[in-house]
C-alpha cells in the first residue's frame, strides 16, 4: 500500500496501484450510491476528491464524515473525470479516525479573520491559514539557504540575555524572585544579586551584540531566532514576539550592508514565487490583488538608496499632508516611509546615514558628527523591513558613544573588547521575519503570519 500525501496524490502517475490518503474532511456531498469527500491534510491547497460508492466498507458510517472529521481512504488513484481536480480516489475502504460533531467552528467558508484569530488552534486547518503556515516554511529554508550558499555560518545567540542591544528598555524581564515581596537591599531596591542570575536578566530585542563578537572570528554570521519587545505598540506591524534574522558581516561598511539585504530580499520573493505559486495565487485572489505584479517588480528592479537628509528634503517638497511634519533630526515615521517607498519611488528603498541622536549606541559616527551609518529599507505596503548598519569599530569613539548612553563599561567590557583586539570595521542588519512574510503573502496584519501571535495584552 502506497501512502500518498494529498499532494502527491494529485500529481502521482496514473494508474498508481492501491493508495492510501489521510486528512481531515473539508466537504461531503452525497447522492443515492455514492459519496464525494473532499479531503485536505495541509501539504498542498487543494483537496482531494474521494468517491466512495454505497458498496464500499464502511459507506454505512460515511454520515459521521462530516467536516472536520479525519478520515484514511484507501483506493486507486485514478485520472479524474470531472472539472478542476486532475486525480480522484476511488475509495475500496473509508475508515474514520475522529469524527467532527456540528460544534466544529470552521463549518463554512469565508469565516472573518478577525475570528479565525480567537481559535489560533484550529485556523490552519482553513486555506488561508495553510497556506500562511507552507509559504512560512518555505520562507525560513530559503533564509538559511541564501546564507548557506554564500559562505555564512549560522550561529545561535542566547535568548535570555543581560545587555539592551537597541537601548529602547523595551525588555522582558526573566526572573524567578517572587512576584510579591521580592527581596530587598539596604536602599530598599529589589535585590538582583538573589535572583537566578544574580542580576537583571531579559529576554533578547536581538541576537546583533553576540552575533558581532562572531562576525569577528568566522567572518560572515547570520542568526535566525525569536526575538521578543515589551514595546506597547498596538499596530498590524508589531509584535512582541518575533523572528529576527540578523546578518553581521566582518570587513563590511554600510554600502555592503544594503547590497546584502536587497540580495536577500530579492532572493527570497524569487524562491516563494518559484516554490509557492499556488499559495501566491490564492493570496493574490484573496488577500491582495496586486500581489504578483508587486513581487515580481521587486525582484526585477534595482532598490533606491537616499540618504536621510535627501528623504527629509523630498518629504519637505511633497506638499503631502503628514500628521507629523518632518523637521531634520526627526524619526521617520510610518507616514513617512510609506510616502516614500509607496508614493514618490515605488519601490523598495533603502535611507542611509540617519541624525545621531535617534539610533542606539553602537552605530558608526560618521564625519559629519552629525549622522551615523545606519541604514533602514523601506518596502511598499509594510515600510520598516530591515534595520541595520555599519558598527563602530574605533574604541575610542564606541566609549564616547557608551558613555554619552549611560552604558557601564564594566558591563560591555567584552563588547569593547573586539574594537581592542583586532578591530574590523563590519556591518550587520535584522530583518524582521513576520514583516517579510506580510511582504509575500500581501496579508495586512502580523497576527495572521504567525501561528500563535503575541501582543500586548495577548498570550
Ligand atoms: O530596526 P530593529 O530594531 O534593529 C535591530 O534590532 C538591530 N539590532 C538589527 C541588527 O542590526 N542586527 O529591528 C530590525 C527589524 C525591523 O526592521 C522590523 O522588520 C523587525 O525587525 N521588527 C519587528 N517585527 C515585528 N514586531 C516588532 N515589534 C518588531 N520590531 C522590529
Ligand atoms: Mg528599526
């Protein structure tokens, strides 16, 4: 007996001997001396057509294959006859595994998102949903596949972590004190050095500190993990728990930094548009119209480099509305992005050289005194996709820049380490995993890309 997926199913060599198929039953329809069963086990979109004729074992239970019930039909697979499937199963025996009472809440299509997310454990068995969860897979070989053909090494950095990578104090603290009555010193502070760690301790904003230590002994390094923000933003964009990937790059400045990200962006598109059509054509149908004109665009044409100050001047000149006008020195805002990337260039584009005052610690100064080496690139659609940039590499500036943060020395001693020994200047960007997803599926929120979204005020 051959043991097919419904993928495989549907694209086996007919006549394909005796077949068993397993899955969960999407739709029965039945006349008087047969039944049609549309199964589906979540390997491909489509379902696979079933007919099971009123003599075959078990047609007597074939009333309690309703939908959702998981079922094993075995049979031959054959050519099929009728519209849109190109093999069907003649079933010789129909077994039911778990049967499906009326209170399945996935009876009917076409249930709201908004819905689908109150049963996060049950909505990958609907198209879109599948769909999401295969072109996520795909999404993260490709990730490690573009790195592995390039020569990077993947390194693991740890989740539970001491130091603020991004300075935002958007942390998770991890601790086993007591949530009341944690112990005290003798200026009534919580006493950290009784803590499992014997000191503050959090969960990661980003694998960038560590993975730098690397960069500067293999070379080339790229991370792949969960990275987690106590950062109350209640948006389609934030999550608080997400995947980072996060490249980090020896002997590289800032230049060589988006060179990498616009390789990989367009790199991954290619692969899921290659490897997942039907998934883009079920989300260009169903989720966005202009996905694949989108996506293939990205792949073709080259991404748009401008400095920030050239983006604040462009901004200035639009004429457009924003709610915050933009002045030098400010943050770019959402508004800002999307005009720029969806509006004035149509393309992705990558702002470089951004004021000082708004970045984190460890971003290159540049002689300007003004800017740092920091680079964002902004796609249409989502804006902020990647964040990186050239790393201080010169010891004296890093520690002007550490002190002017409030950063001990003490505590990043190691970090100043690698600019005292053998200092390389290297470059590195994070790109955010869910945001890339949303990118090549169209969807409009993060809670639809990952299987179990947390936000605030949802675990
Ligand atoms: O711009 P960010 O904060 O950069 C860093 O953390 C750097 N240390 C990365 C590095 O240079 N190695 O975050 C990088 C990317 C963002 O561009 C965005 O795509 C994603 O991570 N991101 C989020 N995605 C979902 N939910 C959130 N709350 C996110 N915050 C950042
Ligand atoms: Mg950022």
């Amino acid at each position: 007996m051959n043991i097919l997926s419904v993928k495989e199913a549907l694209t086996a060599d007919v006549p394909a001997g005796n077949a068993l198929v397993r899955g969960w039953v999407r739709t029965r329809r039945d006349s008087k001396t047969f039944s049609f069963l549309e199964i589906n086990d979540g390997s491909c979109l489509k379902n696979l057509q079933c007919v099971v004729d009123a003599s075959c074992p078990g047609y007597a239970l074939l009333k309690s294959a309703t939908t959702g019930a998981s079922v094993a039909v075995s049979g031959e697979l054959v050519a099929s006859q009728g519209k849109g499937q190109s093999r069907e199963l003649r079933a010789a025996s129909v077994e039911i595994i778990g049967v499906s009472p009326d209170s399945f809440p996935l009876q009917k299509k076409g249930h709201s998102v908004e819905f689908l997310r109150t049963i996060p454990h049950l909505r990958a068995r609907t198209n879109r949903f599948g769909a999401m969860f295969r072109v996520r897979s795909r999404l993260a070989f490709a990730v490690h596949q573009f790195f592995q053909e390039r020569g990077f090494a993947y390194v693991h950095t740890p989740i539970v972590t001491a130091s603020d990578c991004e300075g935002a104090g958007e942390l998770f603290r991890v601790t086993t004190l007591p949530a009341d009555g944690a112990p005290k010193d003798a200026d009534g502070n919580v006493d950290f050095s009784q803590d499992f760690f014997g000191r503050p301790a959090y969960l990661t904003v980003s694998g960038q500190l560590e993975a730098e230590t690397l960069a500067c002994a293999l070379g080339k390094v790229y991370t792949f993990g969960p990275t987690f923000r106590a950062e109350n933003s209640n948006t389609s964009r934030h999550a608080s728990e997400f995947w980072m990937i996060e490249p980090e790059m020896a002997f590289c400045d800032v230049r060589g930094d988006i060179d990498v990200a616009e390789a990989l962006i367009k790199y991954l598109v290619a692969d899921i548009l290659k490897n997942c059509p039907d998934e883009v054509e079920f989300f260009g149908k169903f989720v966005d119209k202009t996905l694949r004109e989108r996506l293939e665009h990205v792949v073709e044409k080259p991404f748009v480099r401008v400095t920030y100050t050239e983006a604040v001047e462009i901004l200035r000149a639009s004429g457009e509305k924003f709610e915050f006008p933009i002045r030098w020195g400010d943050g770019l805002q959402s508004e800002h992005e999307r005009f720029l990337t969806e509006k004035h260039f149509r393309a992705p584009v990558a702002v470089y050289d951004y004021p000082r005052e708004a970045k984190p610690f460890y971003m290159r100064r540049n002689d300007d005194g003004k800017t740092v080496a920091a680079t964002d690139l902004l796609v249409p659609g989502i804006g902020e996709i990647v964040g990186g940039s050239q790393r201080e590499e010169r010891p004296e500036k890093l520690l002007e820049a550490m002190r002017e943060h409030g950063l001990s020395e003490k505590d990043y001693g190691w970090y100043l380490d690698l600019r005292r020994f053998g200092t390389v200047p290297h470059a590195g960007f994070g790109l955010g995993f869910e945001r890339m997803l949303m990118f090549v599926t169209g969807e409009g929120n993060i809670r639809d890309v990952i299987p179990f979204p947390r936000t605030p005020g949802h675990a």
